[in-house]
C-alpha cells in the first residue's frame, strides 16, 4: 500500500514538474502584464511531438486579433526529431482557441488603449497544450531600471534577513 501511494505522489511530482513547456521572462521585463488569460492552442500532430519534445521558444513572440480570431506570431517549435516527410513550418502563425467574450474583451482594450498581447507561459494542462497570454504594456527604460533596482534592493534584503536568521 504504502509503495502505491508514494509511486502516485512521484507520478504526480512529475506531471507538475513536466507541465512548463516555455517560460517567457522577458515579457516580464520589457512589459507590464496588467491581465492574463488562457487560451488553447491549435497545432499540427508534429508540433505537439516537437512540444512534448521540449523544443519550443517564446522569444520576440506576440498574439494579434485579426478578423474576430486570435493568432500567434513568431512562436518558433522545432519540428519533431523522428518525423517522416510532412514537415511544419517551425514560426508560422498559430490560431489561439478563445470563447468569442473573451475576444470581444481583448479587441476592446488592445485597440482603445493601444495594449498589447504578449504570451507569457506555454504549458500542458490536461494533456492538451495552453498558452498564457497576457494583456500588457509596454515598459519604458527608466520603469526597466527602477524594476531591475527594486528586484536588487529585495534581494539584498533577503540576504540580511537569512544571514541575521543564521546568527
């Protein structure tokens, strides 16, 4: 009994561990993320291959509303290593699966407020591939700056806290 349990606790570790397929922590750096949605992701049986592969990168990567669907830009997956002759192109645009209130919304706000789409995370859930897009606002270099000073003065601080901790 007790080898069960800690055989589904390990299974459970793992399907946690293997949900994350790509972070983008750039978009955290060049943007203020003010809302974030989830969405599905329509693709070709040899990228999810290539995704389950781990071969996926979010970089300079963006979501634009055109003609009442959502599509993702730049999103670069590498084709899957054992495929036959049908190949995909690695950055072709992907549509993102979205109820039609949730594209109203994002219409409204991307146009109005001139915000944009950035996809945040792309991860599994379920078995089925979802990215995190986020609504956001380009950072200008001194917010950059004052954030790269904050993130270094909470670090610093941890420090001392921990190293006051030990005494």
């Amino acid at each position: 009994m007790k080898a069960k349990i800690e055989r589904k606790a390990a299974k459970e570790a793992a399907s946690e561990k293997d949900s994350l397929i790509a972070d983008n922590r750039k978009a955290y750096h060049d943007y203020h993320i003010l809302e974030t949605f989830e969405a599905g992701i329509a693709l070709l049986g040899t990228e999810v291959k290539g995704i389950r592969e781990g071969q996926a990168n979010l970089r300079d990567a963006f979501a634009r509303v055109d003609k009442g669907e959502v599509w993702l830009h730049n999103v670069h997956i590498n084709p899957y290593s054992h495929r036959g002759y049908v190949d995909h192109d690695p950055r072709r645009k992907r549509r993102l699966l979205l109820h039609r209130y949730e594209i109203r919304k994002l219409i409204g706000k991307t146009v109005e407020k001139g915000l944009t789409l950035i996809p945040t995370r792309l991860y599994f859930k379920n078995g089925k591939v979802k990215v995190a897009i986020g609504l956001a606002r380009g950072k200008q270099d001194h917010d950059k700056r004052e954030a790269l000073r904050k993130r270094e003065t909470d670090r610093e601080t941890r420090a001392a806290v921990k190293e006051r901790v030990r005494r």
